[in-house]
C-alpha cells in the first residue's frame, strides 16, 4: 500500500473514536484517514431516521468533528446517495481502502453488498467489522444449527464469553491527508426541527462520546447497585439510559461490558454484583433483538407469528391519537407518553404498558405504535423497537403470552406507588393524594374539585373502560389463538 494514499473511515452507527474496530485498523495501516460521514435522505431507506434521531445525530456529528478537530483533522461529511458519494471521495482523495463497521439492518445490508462489490472493482477492497454488537449474528446458532428464538439460552451462552475491546489509546494528533476536500456544513442537512420542539430533549441530554463514558462510569459507581431491585421504577433513576449513545454507537457494548465486569473482580458488595448480572442480561437482550432482526429481516413490519396476520386490529385515528399525546385518561400511560415526547425517552417498564395498552385495550396495530416510537424516540433502534413491540403484542419470539395484558391501574399502583412520577408528567393531577391520582376517575367528586381537577375539562375521562377492554382483547385474542399458528417452533 502507498502510505501517502489515504484510507477512508466512514462513520455510520458508530459515532465514536474508542473501541471502534474499523477506526483502530484504519490506524494500524499508518496511512492517512480521511474521515467521512454521508447523509442519505433519498427516499430508499424505508426507516428514514425519525425527528427525535435527528435531533440526536446533528449533535453527535457535531461532538464528533470537535474529537477530530481537536486531533488536527476534521469529519467531512456529505450528502447524496452513499454509493456515488464514497465513490467520488476515493477518487477524489486516491484512497486506497475503506473502512467501516458493519450494519444489520435490512437496507444498510443491502446497500452495503452493493457498495463493496462496486469499491473492490475499482480495486479499493473494504474492510468491516463488528463495532455495534457483543456478537455477530452470523457467528452464533443454536444446538440445532439455527438461529436463536428463545433469550434465556442464547443469555446463557453469552454468560460464557468474554470480549475483547480494542484497547489501543485514541492517539492526541491523527494522520490527515493534509488535502482541502470538501464538506457540506452539518446545518445544511436540517436535521434540527424548523419549529422547535426539542426543549426538553435537549434539556435532557448531551450527545456524544465523552457523555457516554461519563454515563456508564456513573452509572456503575452510583446506580448499577440498586439496579435489579430498582429498573422497573420509572420514578426513580437506576437505569444506565445508555440507550440513544448505543443506537448512534458513541459507546460500545463490548466497553460497557467490559467496564462492568472489571469491577465484579473486586469487592464490591454482593448487590453490586447481583445487579451487574441484571443489568449484563439487559444489554443482551439488545443483542438478541439484532439477531432476531438480521436473521428475520421483515420483524419492523411483519408478525414472527405469521398467523398475527390475521388479527381484527380495529384501527381508529382517534384512539392512536389520545394514545400519542398522553391524553387516555390513565394517568401512568399519559406520563409515559408524555415523557416520551417530552425528553425523546421513556422507561422500559412503561414502554411495555403503553405498547400493552395500545394494542390491548385499545386494540391498534402494533405497526402503529412501532412507528410512532421511530418517530419520537432519541433510540430509535429498528431491532430493539420491531423485537419490543412485538414482545408486548405476542406476536414475535420469546414474546409475553397474549393473554398478558397490563392493568395500567395496579402497575401504576406498584412501580410509581407514590404516584411522582405521573406528577412530573401529569402536572394537571400533581397535587391529587394517593389512590386517586392512579384512577381519578374513582376519587369523591368533592375532593377532585379541591385538587382544581375537572375531568373532561382539565383531565379526560378514561377512553375506555379496562374490565370492558380486557374482555374485548381476550376474546379477539383467543379467536385468533384457537388456529395460531404452529410454524415458529422454538428450536433453542
Ligand atoms: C415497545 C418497546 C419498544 C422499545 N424500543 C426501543 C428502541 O427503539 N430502542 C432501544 O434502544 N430500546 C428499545 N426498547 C427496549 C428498552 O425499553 C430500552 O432499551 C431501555 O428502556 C433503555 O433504557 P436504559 O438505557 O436506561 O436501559 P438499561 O436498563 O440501563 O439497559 C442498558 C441497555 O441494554 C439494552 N436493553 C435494555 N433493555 C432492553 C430490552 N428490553 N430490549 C433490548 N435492549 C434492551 C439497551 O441498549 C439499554 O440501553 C423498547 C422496549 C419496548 C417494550
């Protein structure tokens, strides 16, 4: 290789200068790295990033360009089709090979077949890795030759392995080609609203690598401990909310996993230890829903169980609408809408009662519910969103029994039992005492008026009636489960 020709990194879900494999190899060859990031908004991509990971990549761009400027060099980012763009940097810069960590999605797979076989004509080979997962999904099966379906062996496996992160120093000065080249400024993309909506999201967060790291330290000095008796509490903060830095690969699970284990070595006390293990299974959950989605490419639009096919959705814009902006009547449900619109997040455990809520009691596809996520969530993850919302529905591998369905009253009662957090969300009923604000809709009509609540004017009435709700979805539900379908049997 010429060590005057340069190499090309280009970043795609891997925003991040440490523990990046393809970034450490470009290192290795010594060669100059010309840095690109290529923005594609043609209309190709049948996920076209959501507002909220708009919002979030212009930020992580920007962090990241400040990381190479700082090193003497800087991100080129361009816009237009990722085929015609690389092509053209190579040619323009004589690069001599291209670097990259590997995508799973269906499109980018696609495309990314497409662009080495094109590049490796012009004789520029292409070099990829794994930067995004703990495992490559090609690189595990189950006993039977076949991929996973089923979380608790495929955890069991994992609980075996150890990985290794690449542990080369981010070096202070990068090798630049020294050549002008050009890139379209990141305020050019708009990926920012016109009409800010972003307040509270960017009250919320800080993009970026440096964030991520601080994050995860945190969170293992001051939060994992308390994290297996404390992640279903969406009123408390014992979750690593590493979620939007994993989807844009500021940070990489191999160091997560990493950082951890290190410390389940020393003497740290028996929780700690106990809750790393809580938190380690989570993380492969993430893993799993990539294998899910690589082996099953169709799960962001279509039911594992094909029979789910046939399921009486009774689509209303009305009730998708109620749903969307936390106006259902159930206070813990409109808390975590609003959460989720407010700062671009919501706890786990009320993703799965809204999703419950929304394809149960309200019985709207789950396709519905998946899309509106996309859209408002800073970690949007095509996998963690298609294997969430189908676990929720029933309809997907490992998923909840349909008959599991979430009383948004008594989970309310049990994970936010003083009700703060539905005060936080749900300012209109802050000042209601305990039970009432779990079901005000129940409270003496008296004291609702003492609280300044009205409702069907200052907060509505329930859209619908849970027992009522219930019986609805078990009876569609069982029609549908006496011929479901037999065809995805767990072969773990
Ligand atoms: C309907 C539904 C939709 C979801 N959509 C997404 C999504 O678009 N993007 C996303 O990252 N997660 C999604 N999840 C999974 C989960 O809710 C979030 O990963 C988690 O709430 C993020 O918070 P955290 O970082 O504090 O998690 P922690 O509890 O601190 O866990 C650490 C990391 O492990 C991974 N993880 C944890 N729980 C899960 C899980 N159940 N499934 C997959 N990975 C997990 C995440 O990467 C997370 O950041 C969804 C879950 C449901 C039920």
């Amino acid at each position: 290789m010429n060590p005057k020709n340069p190499v090309i990194m280009w970043f795609r879900q891997d925003l991040r200068l440490r523990d990046n494999p393809a970034f450490s190899s470009a290192l290795k060859t010594k060669a100059p790295i010309v840095f690109v990031y290529i923005w594609s908004d043609d209309g190709s991509n049948q996920w076209p990033m959501g507002g909220a990971s708009r919002w979030w990549l212009h930020q992580s761009l920007h962090a990241l360009d400040a990381q190479l400027l700082k090193r003497g060099t800087a991100l080129i980012i361009r816009r237009g089709d990722s085929l015609s763009s690389l092509k053209t940097l190579a040619q323009e810069t004589s690069a001599t090979a291209v670097y990259w960590n590997r995508r799973y999605d269906p499109h980018g797979r696609a495309a990314d077949l497409q662009i080495k076989s094109t590049l490796l004509s012009m004789n520029i080979p292409v070099h990829e890795y794994n930067g995004t997962l703990l495992i490559d999904p090609d690189l595990l099966t189950n006993k039977t030759g076949h991929p996973y379906q089923v979380f608790t062996p495929f955890w069991r496996r994992y609980q075996t392995e150890m990985f290794d992160i690449a542990r080369n120093a981010v070096p202070t000065q990068l090798p630049s080609s020294g050549k002008r080249l050009h890139s379209v400024s990141l305020e050019t993309l708009n990926l920012e609203p016109t009409i800010d909506w972003a307040k509270g999201i960017r009250a919320t967060w800080t993009p970026g690598e440096t964030d991520a790291l601080r994050r995860l330290k945190t969170f293992i000095r001051t939060q994992c401990v308390s994290y297996e008796h404390g992640r279903n509490r969406p009123d408390q903060n014992h979750t690593s909310q590493l979620s939007p830095y994993l989807c844009f690969g500021e940070i990489s699970p191999k160091t997560i996993w990493h950082e951890l284990t290190a410390q389940l070595g020393s003497d740290r006390e028996k929780a700690f230890h106990v809750s790393a293990q809580a938190f380690l299974r989570q993380l492969t959950w993430r893993d799993f829903a990539y294998h899910l989605l690589y082996h099953y490419p169709q799960i962001p639009t279509q039911p594992l169980r094909a029979k789910f096919n046939r399921f009486r959705w009774n689509e209303n814009a009305q009730s998708l609408a109620s749903w969307q902006r936390g106006l259902t009547g159930y206070p813990f449900i409109d808390a975590g809408m609003r959460q989720l619109w407010t700062t671009g997040w919501m706890h786990n455990r009320v993703r799965m009662i809204t999703a419950s809520f929304l394809t149960k009691h309200l019985l709207q596809p789950w396709q519905r519910g998946a899309e509106w996520f996309w859209d408002t969530l800073v970690d949007a993850d095509l996998a963690n969103n298609s294997m969430g919302w189908q676990w929720v529905t029933g309809c997907g591998a490992d998923a909840a029994p349909y008959f599991r369905i979430f009383n948004p009253i008594t989970q309310g009662i049990k994970f936010d039992p003083n009700g703060n957090y539905i005060r936080q969300w749900v300012p209109e009923l802050g000042t209601l005492p305990i039970p009432w604000i779990h079901q005000p809709w129940e409270a003496p009509p008296l004291l609702l008026a003492e609280h300044q609540v009205s409702l069907g004017v200052t907060y509505p009435y329930p859209i619908v009636n849970h027992p009522q709700a219930r019986k609805r979805a078990l009876e569609t539900f069982t029609a549908l489960q006496s011929d479901m379908d037999s065809s995805f049997v767990d072969t773990s």
